[in-house]
C-alpha cells in the first residue's frame, strides 16, 4: 500500500550551510511527485531525508500519519533508484532483482513469480541471466527500476536516475517510468534537473532554489503561470522586459512597452513599473506596418515546425520570438524589420523584486 508523504519545516545543515531551510509540502498518495531545480538547491538533500540516508536536524517527514524521523532507512517502506544504478556487478538480473526479497525472507517460490513479474513490467524478462557488464545503461537502469519496485515499496525514491543516459534512451525511459507508476500507483518522489523531464513525468513538481520551494504546481501551472521570476526563467524559455504602469481616472491599469504601445492587466497591488515576463511562443510577429514592438531579426533557426527568431528591439535588448510553419509559408529573413505583439492575458507580471504582480 502507497503512503502519503508530509515534510513539515524540515532543516538540514552543514555546519553554517543550510542545505534545506524550512520546507513544508504534502505528496500526495499515488502521486509522481517531482522536486526539480538546479544544482545544490536542496533537492537531492531533501530526497535522501525522506530515504533515511540523511538526518534531519529540525522538523518532522511523515509517511501517512507516522513520524519517521528515527527510523532506520532499511526499515522505512521504500524502493529507491540511485543515478548511478547501484546494481551488483558479479549478480545477474534475476539475483539483482531478488536481493531485496531475500533479505525481507520472503519464501524462494513467492521470489520467482515477484522478480520474474517485476522483470515482465520492466520489459527484460529475457534478461534475466546476464550480468550487469552485459547489459547497455538503459537495461541496466530498468534492473534497477526492477529491483526497487519487486519490494512492493509504500514510497517509490528516484534520484536522477535517467541523468547518465543518452537523449533517446532518457525519452523511452521516462515514458515506462511514467506508465509503470501510473499502473502500480506507487507514491513516487523524482529528483531531476531537467525542466524537460520533469514537466513530461510529474503530477505536480516543486522548484527548489537555495533551499526553499519556490513554487508547487502542475507542470501546466508551473510554466503558464509561474510565481517569480526564478520559475518564469527556469522552466523553458523567457523574456523579460521593463514595463511602465499607467492608471487611468477610473484606475484601470495598463503596461506600457518599448514603442509606446498599452496593454490592459489587472495588478495585485499598486506599481509604478513591472517586469513583463513572455515566452518566445506568446509573441504575435507582425509585419512592419503591424501592431506592436518595433524590432530587426539578428538572427533565425528553422526548426521545422517553428522557427525561432533572435529579435533586437529599439533599446537594444534582444528577445527570443517563435513563429510556427502552420500559420505562416515563409521563414523571415536576417535584417527584416517586424513588430512584436501579445496578448496581455497570456504574459506574466512581476515586480522590480521578482513576485508575482498579475492579478489571474
């Protein structure tokens, strides 16, 4: 049976280091639950607390309605999938994956039907006599994946375990890890820090920066409607632009861009000037007689179904732009003058210290 998990002010300090600063969060049962952000932000810190592998120096990890702080890691009702794999190298796939069910003492006739049902999930039952140095790193990542979940865990622990393989390999296996989840129901907790990844695989994902959870969403929340500036410029690609703020008689607000065009918003509080956060799909690339930021190409990538413009502006900052095949039969030219506009209920406002401004 799954656990729910639940981090309530947990600390972790090296010496006058604060790896991770007071963070709270629930993860729900059966959910994939993903803590991304960049290196030495906490997140692994923080998944080897919930493991056991670390001690926790000030506040309480729950599984359901149980304090676990003091338990040994052996004895917490976990599966965990390490980066590096971790799988024995003189073992074969099937004692790999039959270690953990040995040493629970479970009988030898219930072993072969857990690891031969573990193996069939994970797709390398025909593997089950090769050894570790036999097998490419993706099989070697599906034994460990194998071995992690035979236990029947009640909380599933992934510390970046797609990182050491190649592009195609890390897309195939994060859809099984994906499916497998979602079959079993397994509390999942996936360390990565990859925005990629994480947005592909996860129910919800916390962004973690210097300790602290930045922001908990759903990936579709994360990157359409971040919270800060870090978020916005995190996941995927921003641009961020100085904006001016004007109030009418009637107090309606309005952002004013470079070019001196106004866009209706709705604020949270009272500002004077705000950063406009947009990303390159959000822009509108009109012609020069268009509507919008005036703005020369510098430079262009056909991607296929897009193509993404580097795009100076008046002031000589220079933003990103996409502008996708099946709404337009020609690729814009290095040189070519346009006019940038948005639609001002799919930007993100902040203020000059980077919160969220924007009124949803």
């Amino acid at each position: 049976m799954s656990h729910s998990v639940k981090v309530c002010n947990v600390v972790k300090k090296y010496g006058d280091f604060v790896a991770v600063d007071k963070i709270s969060c629930e993860i729900r049962e059966g959910e994939f639950f993903t803590l991304l952000g960049p290196s030495g932000c906490g997140k692994t810190t923080l998944l080897r607390m919930i493991a056991g592998f670390n001690s926790i120096d000030d506040g309480e990890i729950y599984f359901g309605d149980k304090v676990i702080n003091q338990i040994e890691a052996h004895k917490r009702d976990i599966g965990m999938v390490f980066q590096n794999y971790a799988i024995f190298p003189h073992m074969t796939v099937y004692d790999n994956v039959a270690y953990g069910l040995k040493a629970r003492k479970v009988p030898k006739d219930q072993i072969e039907v857990k690891v031969m049902e573990a193996l069939d999930l994970v797709q390398i039952k025909n593997l089950k006599d090769r050894k570790p140095s036999e097998l490419s790193g993706g099989q070697q990542q599906r034994v460990a994946l194998a071995r992690a979940i035979v236990i029947k865990p009640g909380v599933l622990l992934m510390d970046e375990p797609l990182s050491n393989l190649d592009a195609k390999l890390r897309v195939q296996m994060r859809t099984i890890i994906k499916k497998l989840q979602k079959d079993l129901g397994i509390t999942t907790v996936y360390v990565t820090h990859d925005q990629e990844e994480a947005l592909a695989i996860s129910d919800r994902i916390a962004i973690m920066k210097s300790g602290k959870i930045m922001q908990l969403d759903t990936p579709a929340d994360i990157y359409k409607r971040p919270r800060n500036t870090f978020v916005a410029g995190f996941i995927g690609t921003s641009n961020f632009l100085d904006v001016q703020v004007r109030y009418d008689d009637k107090m309606n607000t309005f952002i004013k861009a470079e070019g001196g065009l106004e866009y209706p918003v709705k604020l949270k509080r009272k500002l004077e000037t705000a950063v406009l956060s947009i990303r390159p799909e959000q822009f509108i690339i009109n012609g020069p007689d268009g509507r919008g930021i005036p703005g020369e190409i510098q430079m262009y990538t056909f991607l296929g179904d897009f193509a993404n413009y580097e795009i100076k502006l008046p002031g000589g900052q220079v933003v990103e732009a996409n502008e996708y095949t099946k709404d337009i039969d020609f690729v814009r030219a290095i040189g070519d003058r346009i006019r940038l506009d948005f639609d001002p209920e799919k930007i993100s406002l902040f203020d000059q210290e980077g919160t969220e401004a924007y009124l949803w």
